[in-house]
C-alpha cells in the first residue's frame, strides 16, 4: 500500500513550511532540503496553493507560506485530496471494464472500509501534531531562522 | 493509495478457485477470464504456492486448487504479504537517506497507524466472505461446472 510520491512531497512541503511559519520558503529552498526535484515541488506547490492551504507572495522576499494556521491543515484531507486520482484498486475504477466481477466482488466493499480506517486515523491529526518537535525539524531541514526574529 | 497489481492478481486468483473449490483451475484460464496477463499471474500463482495458500496439480487434470478451506485465508494477511515490498511512503525505508527527517518525523507515526487500522478491517475477512455470491461470481467469470459434479 503505497502513497504517491506527490502526496509525499505535498505533505514534506507543509511540513517545512509549518516548521517555522514566520518565514516564506522558495521552491528550490525546500527541493534542496529534501533533496527532490523542483519542477516536482512546484507542482506540488500549485495543488496545494489550488487548495488553499498555502500561498504564494511574489516579489523579493516573497515565496511560499501557509495560508491557514497548522492547527486546521488536517492531514487527512491533505492525504485524501492528493490521493484522489490513485484508485486503491481497479475496481474503485468507474470504468465498467476495469474487472469482470467488478459490479458483484465483495471486495470492493471490505477495500473501501479499510481505506476509510486508514483516512479516519490520518483525520486525527493536524499539521500542528506533525511540527510539535519544531527545533529538531528545523535543525534537520537546516531552516535559517529570520534574524530580526531571534 | 493503491495496492500492487500484484496484490490486486493474487486476490483475484484466490477469489477464481473459491468460486468453485471443486474443480482446478489453470493458468491460462483465469488470465482470460479476467483479461489479465498470464506471465503477471504465473508469478502470483507461484508467490500463492509459496505462501501456501494454493497447489499446482501437475499432469492430465492438474491445475491451480486452495490449499486451505476459503474460511481460513485471512485476506489482511494476503495482502500485507503480497505488499510487503511496497511500502506506503520514504520514512518507511530502511535507507537512512530516504529522507532528512525520517528519523524525527511524526508523520510516520500517524501513517503507520492508518495502516495497521486498514489492515484491521481487511483481518476481519476471510475468503470465504468474499465468495458467498458464489453462483453470481461464477457466471461473471464463466467458472465451467465439473459435468459430472452436477
């Protein structure tokens, strides 16, 4: 069972980015962070801006910040949305063709249950529950802290 | 989220011979019967063997048959062994360089926790819940009765 790499990196960006919120964040920033491709990260970006969880301040000293608090970024939702397009299996696939026995399998019913555990325990948590060891992620991340700040 | 097609072949599989646990199936039979590769299936019959969830009959009249009731196959076990090498995102490698938080990052708690509880639900099935359609499943797949059976 395996997430897609774009939901990966979606929630790696909201992570860096709720690691140190009174800081924006480049693309090419994050990418070297996690040493990842920027033209992945920006598309990663535009999703999550789309969904309105980040957003992008252009000009100097602009880049991207979270748009909502990380207390309601629930990672469920994140995983959900990013998730939306990667069918569990090909039975979930509105397709006819997808299976033979795809109208009648018992399966299908026992596969969306278990999907429905797996988002229901990720609907637990927040991004503020994922950042709660901010020191230890900046220092990881190697996030400069603002001077004027410290 | 999304299963293997090597997952989603092997259920399939086991789904054909609990359909009629009183005949033998082969190879080529079930990859036409769901339209699937037959190569594709020899390696998810041969991983079924192994596990010993089926038997290959060799010679006149041989064939893929269960080699346990369809009540005692647990469907989570079929899937977590057949997703054993698939795992759900980067922080679930052994790889220390997967990724530059791995080793402090929360996520992977709270996906470690989604997937055990989408295992729970699939622990909850057995084969045999999946195949009480017997009759409707049979005429989907076009399961030929042993003539002389009835």
């Amino acid at each position: 069972m395996k997430l897609t790499s774009f939901t990966d990196y979606s929630l790696r960006v909201l992570i860096y980015l709720g690691t140190d919120t009174s800081r924006r964040a480049t693309i090419s920033e994050v990418a070297a962070a996690f040493d990842v491709s920027e033209n992945h990260l920006m598309k990663v970006a535009h999703f999550l801006g789309q969904q309105g969880w980040l957003t992008n301040v252009r000009g100097k000293g602009g880049g991207m910040e979270l748009a909502l608090a990380p207390k309601d970024i629930v990672v469920g939702k994140v995983v959900r949305i990013a998730e939306a397009g990667d069918l569990p299996a090909a039975c979930f696939s509105s397709e006819p063709d997808s299976c033979p026995i795809a109208r009648i399998c018992r399966l299908r019913g026992a596969l969306n249950d278990a999907v429905n555990a797996f988002y229901a325990v990720l609907d637990g948590y927040t991004l503020e529950d994922l950042v709660q060891n901010r020191a230890m992620l900046g220092k990881a991340l190697q996030i400069q802290p603002l001077t004027f700040l410290r």
